[in-house]
C-alpha cells in the first residue's frame, strides 16, 4: 500500500539486507505459473521509484507511520534496485510497473523524467507515470503520452486529493482517449483519507466513462461498492494487490459473499503484488489467490492473460 511522508530529502543510511530465501521461493513461484501453462506472470502493481523516495518509504513502514494503521509492515525484499529487478526476473515476472507517485505539487514531473529512464533501462517494466492535481497537469501527462508511457500510477490516499479535481479533468480525459490505463489507490485501507472511497471514483467515471482504472487493491475494504462500479463501467479493472492474503484478511477481510462477483468479473481482475514492500512473501500472494477455488481459467486470466491483452503483450 506503499504510504510515505515527505520524501525530497535524501539519507544515507544503508539499507538492511533481508534473509528471505528467494532462490527457494523462485521455485515454488515457476512450478505456480507453469502448472497453469503460463509464460510467467505479469503483475500491474509493482513499486520502483528514485532511491532517497523509497528509503523514506521503508522508513514510514518501519516507524508504522498513520497511513499504515499503525500495523507492524516487515518489508521482505529491502534489496538495492538491481537486486529487486532480478528477484523478478527470477520469480518469472515477465512484466511488472513501476508505480510512483507524488504527494504534493512540483513532484509528478521529475518522478515521470525518472520513470522514462528506468523503464528505458529495465527490461520487463512497463513505462510508468504519474500525475497530480496541479497546474501544468495536462501537458506534462500528454508529454509522457507521447514519450511512450504505457500505465499511470495514481494514489488518491497519499496525495489527499479529490480525484473528481477540476485540474484533472482534461487529463483525465487525455487518458481515456489515448486507452493509457491507470492504477489508483482510491480503498480506504490501510487507513481513511479525505478523498478515499468509491464516491470520488464514481464522478470520475462519469466524466470519462471510457477511462481505464484499475482499482487497487480491490478497492480494500470498500469491496463490494467497487465491484458495483465494476459491473456499471465495463473499463474499470481491479488489482489484487494485498487482497486475500493473511495479513490483509486479518484486518480488512474481502466478504466471501462477493466472490462469485469477482468471479464473474474475471476477465478485468489483474494481478498486483505491491513488491517489493510487503510483509509477507511474493509466493503468498499466489498462494492466497489459488485457495479461492475460483478455477484453473481464472488463475491464468488473472496472473497473466488479461494483463497481457491490456497491455499487447
């Protein structure tokens, strides 16, 4: 769910190296896709940002900072960057994002600038941007349109922002109309903001109904009011990221009622993981995904094919 304060200010404190077995769980992880006559697996929802960024991360998750909930968050991949794209490229990942995003204005259009030259450099990732309400907002979104980005990334709980804003409608309506798709963390989970839930979304989508969202997180814990924004807007997606898992079930549970909803929708569900910041390993994701019962079909439309159709992979 990857909340962070105010993260301009680089440190140089050294990362801590992590003890999980990846070469172990790399295996476990190819025998899952491959028993399903996968290439591997696609995950829409995978962190990489400028480092002083994602040491302030790691630091907010350490301190429980209130965006968490104040619940415990072992990160289990704290790798150097090279590290982290390898431990993917072990896993099978055969795309992944990477999703930044900014807190406050002034911030979208170098995170963008650094995105451009790490997806040009990172084979597997999916060019990724982002945005936020401010002015300017249209042309730097159109500049990263055209300079190939492929998926935006944008976080309605860390920026505290209404996604309905004046200033993004036209960008918003770039999006749509160029087909770009856009991951937002719009849920209440971890914890409440001022513009989280599915009312904001809904205004959204009612301006552009053509705009291509992808729902983080199932939109954790307002599940079932997202799979009704689901059913009304045929290009409104979900990610699984967290969903399901022991961690998440703990506190947020998804209500066993809706799955033959989410079933139903099983053609606009994509894989999200949050990695490298998770508390748990990437295996469990799978693992908690396989125990709904909800098929072989669904399983490889989930973890690889209708990202792989989204994306003309």
């Amino acid at each position: 769910m990857n909340d962070h304060p105010d993260a301009t200010d680089a440190t140089d404190e050294t990362y801590a190296s992590s003890t999980h077995d990846v070469t172990a769980e790399a295996a476990a992880i190819r025998r899952f896709w491959g028993g399903l006559g996968l290439p591997g697996l696609i995950d829409v929802h995978t962190h990489f940002m400028p480092e002083r960024v994602l040491r302030k991360v790691w630091a907010y998750f350490d301190a429980q900072g209130s965006l968490t909930g104040g619940t415990a968050w072992p990160i289990t991949y704290r790798h150097q960057e090279e590290e982290r794209r390898a431990v993917l490229e072990l896993f099978g990942v055969r795309a992944f994002t990477a999703m930044l995003y900014p807190h406050k204005p002034g911030m979208a259009c170098w995170l963008n600038g650094w995105a451009a030259e790490f997806a040009a450099r990172t084979p597997g990732c999916l060019h990724t941007a982002t945005l936020y309400p401010e002015p300017g907002v249209e042309e730097y979104v159109r500049e990263a349109v055209e300079a190939g980005a492929r998926v935006f990334k944008a976080h309605v709980q860390v920026g505290a922002y209404d996604p309905a804003d004046e200033l993004l409608r036209p960008a918003w309506g770039l999006l749509a109309e160029a087909g770009v798709p856009v991951v937002i963390h719009c849920g209440s989970g971890p914890a409440p903001g001022k513009h989280t839930g599915p009312d904001p979304i809904a205004r959204v989508l009612a301006r552009h109904p053509g705009l291509r969202l992808i729902v983080a997180h199932l939109g954790m814990p307002e599940y079932e009011e997202f799979l009704d924004l689901a059913e009304r807007h045929p290009e409104l997606r979900l990610d699984t990221t967290m969903a399901f898992t022991d961690f998440s079930e703990g506190f947020m549970p998804f209500p066993a009622r809706a799955l033959p909803r989410l079933a139903a929708l099983g053609d606009r569900v994509l894989l999200g993981s949050d990695f490298p910041n998770i508390p748990y390993p990437y295996l469990h994701q799978l693992q908690a995904l396989e125990r709904l019962d909800l098929g072989a079909d669904w399983l490889r439309a989930v973890c690889h094919d209708n990202a792989a159709r989204l994306f003309g992979l």
